[in-house]
C-alpha cells in the first residue's frame, strides 16, 4: 500500500486534465493511422472511384510506414489514457439518463475496438495469427467501428474536455481522495502535485517517442538500429527481406523446372517467353522501393523487362488493366490486378534481377512483378501468366 501523500498524489495524478491531453496526442495517432489504413485497403482492394497514383514511387511507403508507426505510437498513450480515467469507469451509477448511457456504451466500444485494433495490428507486422477471421476485412470493419465510437465519445465528451484543457496544466484543485496526514505533508504533497503530472505527461510522451523508434527503423534506414523491436530489419537475400518463401508457397520445383514458361495474352494473341527469352529482351533498370503492408520497406534496384514493352511483343495494348497469376496453386494472392495506369509507367517491370544479381527463388526466380507505389503483396512473384483484361 502507497504512503497517504503519494496514494494522494497519485489520486491527484488521474483525471480529466490528464486524461484529456494523452487524449490529443491519441486522437492525431489514431486518426493518422485511420486515414492511411484506409488508404492501404483500398489500394489492395479498390472501390471504383479510388484511383492510386504511380507516382512518387516512394507515396506508400511513407503511409503504410505511418501507419504502423502510428498504431505502435497509440498503445503507450492508450494504456495512459486508461490509467488516467479508469476509476471513473466505475463511478456510480453505472448507467443512468439517456445521456450516460450513450456515453458508457461510447466507452465500451471504443476501448474495445481500440484494443482490438491495436493488438490485431501489432501481431499482423509479426505476421502472427492466432485467430480464425480473416485480418484484412476484419480489421478494416473494425477500423469504422472505432473511428464511429470515437466520434460520439468527443461529441459526449467535448464539454469535459474543453474545461479540463482551460485549467492550466498545474492545476491545485483539491484531490478526489485526502488522507489524513500532517499539516507538513499536505503542503509538501500539494507542492508536489504539479510535477508528479507532468512527469507523467512527460513520461507518455517518451513512451510514445521509444515505441516509434523501435519500429521506425522498418520502414527509414537511417533509423534501422534503433528498430529493435520491428520484425524485418532490412536485411534478406540480395539486401531485400522476404515476407513468403518460395519453400512456403510450395513453387520451388515449378520455378527451376526446365520448361518454365511466361504466357502472356492479350485478348486471345498468346506468347510464352522462357527465361531466356525474356533476358534477350531490351532489359530496364529502376530503383523502386519494395513496401509491405506490415510497415517495412527497402530500397532496390530492379532490373527486367518494361511490361508495356513484353505487351508489345505480343500485340496491341488495349489500354486495359493486367491480370498476373504466380506459380502458386493457392492462396487469395497468387494473383494481382495491375491498373492501367501503372502498366503504361516505364518503372513497371517484369524484373529478372535484383541489385545487380539474378533474382534468388525467394525474391520470386525466375521473374517477377514490380510496379512503382505498390504494396508488396501485389508485386506477384514467380510469375506463370499475364493477362490483358477485356
């Protein structure tokens, strides 16, 4: 058990002025993890007025790294936040008016999805899952779930919020719990008071900052041995990590064999292309970062065949969007929709080698997709078909 004056310091501690300015930096967290989760989504499943830019090549990157930095960045603020307001969670009554009520309903739902959203998050960048939903749809369901309950907590709350952020920050209002002590303690205690708060505050913020920078590192370089807690450092076959192996996706064999052919088709005209044939080909060099969807990213230099030039081989390019198909038998990413857009881009390759060398079996051998400002899990590798689309 605490001693009276810190038990009452710490009592001091809690509450609306804290609790309110954790709150800001929480609100700009998960609204900037919010808005770029939406943005990845749609990327990988896009509604027909969204349109991605191909360029700058680096756009995704940047906010699928500010995404998962973001969410890193709210779990220390959350866990601030509910240490500064839980007491209140049980005051009575537990439900009351109309009003109360919408607020505790408010409440439980966003600290529910909050959470679940930061832990499914966190285990997805580890590529972790423990459970049998899929995490893609359910996390951006989820997504709208808390952004609605945030809402109505700010609209419930915002009267709460203003007066607590009109106190200073020092504020000396008597504590919710006295103890009896001395005359000498209280003042001691009350003196105390203003800085046991904003050590606090103090404290969130470096919490933040640490877990920013423990996984930073995954998506800018110069940040990498800070990255201790990120789950790709950077570093893989050819300086590129590797999220599927060639083992794990079950193509090794169909990837060496012999007979390995590239079909590409364009509205019934047809060609297959061996490795080979596509080395002979007027061959491209681009740097394009490759960027995935759990927050890291890598800088690299790619080299193969401009796809708008393997399109011409063939025939006509009818301005269409493409369709590429892995060697992969399974799985929902075996293929990728490539948009137009991007398939007229001179940096959109299909690639055959990798900072400076062939690419090894798991960086996608014997050619892959790589297209500027896409997330990693479209850059189809171990390429077998492309399709024009009709």
């Amino acid at each position: 058990m605490l001693p009276a004056p810190l038990a009452a310091a710490v009592t001091r501690t809690r509450g609306a002025g804290l609790a309110a300015r954790v709150g800001i930096a929480l609100g700009v967290a998960v609204a900037v993890c919010f808005c770029t989760g939406l943005i990845s989504h749609w990327i990988q499943h896009p509604p027909g007025w969204f349109a991605w830019p191909v360029h700058p090549v680096w756009l995704y990157r940047v906010t699928q790294g500010a995404h998962v930095i973001s969410g890193v960045v709210a779990i220390p603020l959350v866990l601030v936040k509910l240490w500064a307001v839980y007491p209140r969670l049980f005051a009575r009554p537990l439900l009351g008016n109309p009003l109360r009520l919408l607020e505790r309903g408010s409440i439980a739902l966003l600290v529910g999805a909050i959470l679940f959203q930061l832990v499914t998050g966190l285990f997805n960048t580890a590529q972790f899952y423990p459970w049998k939903f899929f995490f893609t749809t359910t996390h951006y369901a989820m997504a709208y779930v808390a952004a609605g309950a945030l809402l109505v907590h700010l609209a419930v709350k915002l009267p709460v919020v203003r007066a607590a952020l009109a106190r200073p920050e020092d504020d000396r209002s008597a504590p919710a719990v006295a103890p009896a002590h001395s005359a000498a303690s209280t003042s001691k205690m009350t003196a105390g008071q203003p800085i046991a708060r904003r050590a606090l505050l103090t404290a969130a913020g470096i919490g933040a900052a640490v877990a920013a920078l423990s996984v930073a590192g995954q998506t800018i370089p110069y940040l990498r041995w800070l990255a201790i807690l990120s789950p790709r450092s950077g570093q893989g076959p050819q300086g590129v990590p590797v999220n599927r192996t060639a083992a794990a996706a079950g193509v090794s064999d169909r990837a060496r064999a012999a007979d390995y052919r590239l079909t590409v088709d364009i509205g019934g005209d047809r060609r297959e292309f061996t490795r080979a044939d596509l080395e002979a080909l007027p061959q491209v060099t681009a740097d394009l970062p490759i960027a995935c969807v759990e927050g890291w990213s890598a800088a690299a230099r790619w080299t193969g065949v401009r796809l708008r030039d393997l399109l011409a081989t063939v025939g006509p390019y009818p301005d269409r969007d493409v369709r590429f198909e892995s060697l992969e038998t399974g799985g929902i990413y075996r293929t990728s929709i490539l948009p137009a857009r991007h398939v007229h881009a001179p940096d959109t390759l299909v690639a055959l080698r990798l900072n400076g060398e062939d690419l090894v079996l798991d960086h996608g051998y014997p050619c892959r997709l790589i297209a500027p400002n896409r997330p990693g899990v479209l850059q189809t590798k171990w390429l077998s078909r492309i399709e024009v689309l009709a």
